[in-house]
C-alpha cells in the first residue's frame, strides 16, 4: 500500500489551518499553496522573511505551539561550503541530527525555484517521503497506545522482535567525523524506535480530534530519525540493497552517559543484524515510487514535515550556476511537542546552517 503524498492547502482559504494541521498530525506531512503569492517578484530578502512565517501559518490556530522566532537557514544549496552536493539525489533521512537528541521536529521547505527539468527524463529534484510509522505497523502504536488513525495498514514492514529490539536497545545516533561528517555532533544513545508521551491539551492530541475533557487521554508520538554516511551520498560507494549506509552505530560501553545495560545483555552482532534490516527496509520502501509517490513542489510552495516520524529525500538533478538553479529555503522548526530547544539556540537564532549549528555543539 503507497504513503499517501502530502495534500495541498491552499493559505487563502478561511479554516484551512485546522484542517492543515489534522492532516499533519495524521499523515505526517502537509502542502501549503500560494504561500509567495503567483506572479509575485520577491527579492532575496523578502523570500527569507516569507520562510520565517511559513511555521506560523500552520501552528497559529493554537497560541504558543513555537519554541522559536525561526530564521531560515539559508538558501537551500546543500550545505554552504559543501556545494559537491548540488545536484545529488539525498537518501531518506531527518534534518537536525547535528542537534541529538533535541533535533527540530518539523522541518521546512519552501520553493522559490524548482530545477529545470532533466533531458531525456521526466523530472529532477522530485521530493518524497518515508514513513516511520509503517515499519512499526499498528500492533506496535497498540502497545504503547497511540490512535490507530495514524497507520492504514495492519501489520509493520519490519519484523515485531526488530521492533522491539530496537525500541529498548541503545544505539548510537550520534554525528560524527568517522561517518563522514564534518563535526561532532551532540552525543546521542537511544532506542531507534521511540513513543513521545503528548498530554491531552497538546497540539498533537487536540489535532487528533481530542477535546480537553476529563476523558482525554495522553497521545504516543512516533519518533526516529535517520543520517547516511556521507560516502554515500556523495557518490564514492554505491548504495544497494546489501549495503549499510545508515549512521547508526553499536555504542560501546564507554559512550556517553546512556544506560547501557540493555546493550550489554545483547548480542551486538544481534543489534546490528537488526539494524541491517532496517537500513534494508527503507532501501526497499524508498526504491519504489508507486508506495513513496514522487512529487515537485511549485514556486510558492512550502512543504512541512513531522521530523520525527517521517524521513525525507529527493532525487537528483540537474544543477546550475545560473539564476535557473534549483532554490529552496529551508526552515528547522521546534514546537511545544519537541524535545526541547538544543543549547545555543536562542529565541532570536537558529543557526542557519548545519555547519553553523556543528561548530555551535563543538563550542560548548
């Protein structure tokens, strides 16, 4: 069964919000049109400020859901400094891993410039997404009672002792030079699979249909978050379905100050046959377009995604150093139902780049 693409809606329409955000929190992605009004001339400027605003206009029916006066981070290039990226199709994965364990939960992308459309092909930059929840399957969300709405398909992709396993065992999330990388992210060690308790008078249960009543319950949010290792992405080895190209890691006994004693019960080779499976699954899910629908955002177009629940890609395409370039801003988000801000991020600031936020954990 295919994840349902993200559905449009349009900003003009009065109410479109509250209907915006129920189909965020059950589908885990949302559309927002006419965002930059059509025919509109908009300088650079003026394009940043319009980013900063796009959080507000799905989050403002509820008062104090935003943890942030967000800043775009910048032109979305990739990375500045790393412009080898251009151009390269991006592997399912979720933004902020730079920050563990308090990574933005919605990330943002508002087009200002779609790519030119590849010759001989059907497209280039197509966007699409990899839902997390459909690998846990519904017997999982049961068990740690969160809506069944969320899922429409009976049983996860992943075996349930993968799950399991992996919803209690430690694994190193953490960004690091050996992967890849060009700094040392924020020490992380948690299950891959995770539930984010989320109280009755949340945004998250209140979009679930929830009232605040006495017999309101507490919602589980679903939580995982995937990076590749950089040699693949960049093209020196080449992905397949028996290759690993995921971050996550076995931790020793040494790293961080994670309670360890679930892994050292495990065997580590059993840890990581697990998450071989995993890494294999999302190869397969990814792998065929008719279960994760490709799709291009239009110039004025934003595309919100649950950072938590859902991983997302795009498909390579063809770059330029001309004004015809592919242009999106980009947007980390944090709301009441996050983790928390990550130190160093202020009210004011986020910083703009993911090496700008690298060199912000280094710093501490």
């Amino acid at each position: 069964m295919s994840v349902p693409p993200p559905q449009r809606f349009d900003i003009r329409t009065p109410g479109y919000r509250e209907a915006a955000l129920a189909w965020f929190r059950q589908n885990g992605s949302v559309i927002l049109t006419h965002v930059v009004p059509d025919g509109s001339e908009e300088d650079t400027l003026a394009w940043k400020e319009r980013a900063t605003e796009v959080p507000s206009l799905l989050f403002d029916s509820h008062p104090d859901l935003l943890l942030t006066k967000h800043q775009a981070a910048g032109v979305h290039v990739e990375h500045d400094g790393a412009s080898g990226l251009r151009g390269r199709a991006l592997p399912p994965h979720t933004d902020g891993y730079v920050w563990g364990d308090q990574y933005p939960d919605v990330v943002i992308l508002l087009c200002e410039q779609q790519a030119s459309l590849m010759e001989g092909e059907g497209g280039g930059g197509e966007n699409y997404l990899v839902d997390g929840t459909r690998f846990v399957g519904k017997k999982k969300e049961k068990d740690h009672e969160q809506s069944s709405n969320n899922n429409n398909h009976k049983e996860g992709l992943l075996e349930p002792a993968v799950v399991e396993l992996l919803s209690k065992v430690p694994v190193d999330h953490t960004e690091r030079k050996d992967s890849g990388f060009v700094e040392e992210g924020a020490v992380s060690i948690v299950p891959v699979f995770q539930w984010k308790p989320c109280p009755p008078s949340s945004w998250w249960s209140r979009s679930a249909g929830q009232q605040d009543t006495e017999e309101a319950t507490t919602q589980k949010r679903f939580m995982w978050r995937r990076m590749v290792n950089f040699d693949y992405v960049m093209g020196t080895k080449i992905m397949d379905e028996s290759t690993y190209i995921s971050a996550w890691k076995v931790p020793s006994n040494q790293d961080g100050d994670a309670d360890n004693s679930t892994t050292t019960t495990t065997d580590p080779k059993a840890i990581q046959n697990a998450l071989q499976k995993v890494d294999q699954a999302i190869y397969r899910e990814s792998s065929c377009d008719t279960v994760t629908p490709r799709f291009r955002l239009q110039r004025g177009e934003a595309l919100l995604v649950d950072n938590f629940r859902m991983l997302h890609a795009r498909q390579a395409y063809q770059d330029s150093s001309t004004n015809d370039s592919r242009r999106m801003w980009r947007v980390w988000s944090w709301t009441t139902e996050s983790n928390g801000l990550p130190p160093n991020v202020k009210d004011a600031h986020v910083p703009p780049t993911v090496m700008e936020a690298e060199k912000a954990i280094v710093s501490q």
